[in-house]
C-alpha cells in the first residue's frame, strides 16, 4: 500500500499543449498520488486574466464544484493547474475543508517576511495585477518588494500554452523562461528567490538556477500542500 493517505487532486485546465516531467499536469510529477480533473472550457486564455477578466469568465462556480467532488473522492489537499486562480483562494478554500492551495504565489507572503524583496516570473506580466498579489496575502505595503518579470508575450512558451497549441518547441520554451529570469535577475540584482507563477515553468527550474543564481519556487515547493501526506516538498 502507498504510505500516504488519499490523493492530490489536481484541478487542471482545458489544455492540450506538452507537459514535461516537472509540469503540475505530469502524472509523475509528484510524489504521492494525484488525481487530475479537467474542467471543460477553462482554456488558457479565460483564465490568465486580471481579476475583472477572470470574474467575467464566470467560471468560478465550475471550480468550487469540481474541489468539492474532489474532496467527497477522498484528496487529502487540492491545487489547480494555474497561478493566476489565486484570485479563487479565499472561494475555493471554503467550500471545502482539507487544505486548497491554489497557486505559488501564496508563497510570497512567508519568503517576504525573510527577504527583502522577491520575483515572480510569470507567463504574462500585463494581466499579473496587485490584486493577484493581495489575494496571496502580500500585504499592501510590501507589493513593491515584490518584482515581477513576464516571458515574451510573442514567444514560444506564451503562444503554445496561451493558444493551447498541440505542440511546442520545450527547448525555445526553455531558452525564453531563462532569458526572462535573466531579465529579472538584471532589474533586481540582490534577488535571491524567485517564486515561478506559472505551473509550467518548473521543468526549467535547474536552468534558471544554474544561468541566474536564482533559487526558484514553485508548487511543488508548498509545504502546506504536502503537510497533508507527512511528506515534504
């Protein structure tokens, strides 16, 4: 038998583009047992939204159904497949009562009260808003300590997940995740941690260590998604 108890229950968005080992949508990808459920319709586009585009999708009642089906299966904790459903945290987390981690980002409030400023790199900086950031719990008088870098918004890595292409060039994706954790690194040279927004971004982890310094953080670096399992991140 598995040693954990019940499941990770993944809430996935409709997509069809490749997910690498270290994508939140690979089943081997974690470590414990996961259980993905898709929502039809929550195409990429509909979801990286500011927080009026995402009210406007109306798309919040389909997400509190699904981490309530969740929940009666028996996941022991749930997440979602994209970090820009943080704007959901405060929803979702009470329909239900194991723990909901929505995104990353809700990494941001413990990492400031240790470090002075912080990174986000994230699939669109143009619809990242302060609102995102406060849904995470950064309080209001530190979103400046939080610096936020977008990859190219015509690039590789946003067109394929954006448009939810069947195919995508990883090593183009690749080279423009780090390009922009560079850029980063560049605006902000005493960073040292850098919180990956986007759940398709961890596959690049190592690189962007390795050409920045940076350490990286992701999902899969969320003790109170693990806490539940007696396992680490």
């Amino acid at each position: 038998m598995f040693p954990f108890p019940g499941f990770l229950g993944i809430v996935m968005l409709d997509t069809r583009f490749p997910r690498p080992l270290g994508d939140i949508g690979n089943p081997e990808t974690f470590r414990v047992p996961s259980r993905r459920v898709v929502i039809e319709g929550a195409w990429p586009e509909k979801v990286v939204q500011t927080a009026a585009g995402l009210r406007a999708n109306r798309l919040q009642v389909a997400f509190a159904r699904v981490v309530q089906q969740l929940e009666r299966d028996g996941a022991a904790a749930i997440t979602t497949s994209c970090g820009f459903l943080v704007l959901l945290q405060r929803e979702l987390q009470s329909v239900v009562k194991v723990p909901v981690v929505t995104s990353s980002l809700l990494l941001l409030p413990g990492l400031l009260a240790r470090e002075p400023r912080v990174g986000v790199l994230t699939i669109s900086a143009s619809r990242l808003e302060p609102a995102h950031l406060r849904s995470a719990g950064v309080p209001r008088d530190r979103l400046k300590d939080v610096v936020v870098q977008g990859v190219d918004p015509k690039g590789e890595f946003a067109l394929s997940i954006l448009g939810n292409r069947a195919e995508m060039d990883l090593a183009r994706a690749q080279a423009e995740v780090v390009a922009a954790a560079q850029a980063l690194k560049a605006r902000a040279p005493a960073l040292r941690t850098v919180v990956l927004e986007c759940t398709n971004m961890p596959p690049y982890a190592p690189a962007i260590e390795q050409a920045t310094g940076l350490h990286p953080l992701s999902l899969l670096d969320s003790a109170a998604l693990f806490k539940p399992f007696g396992a680490a991140p």
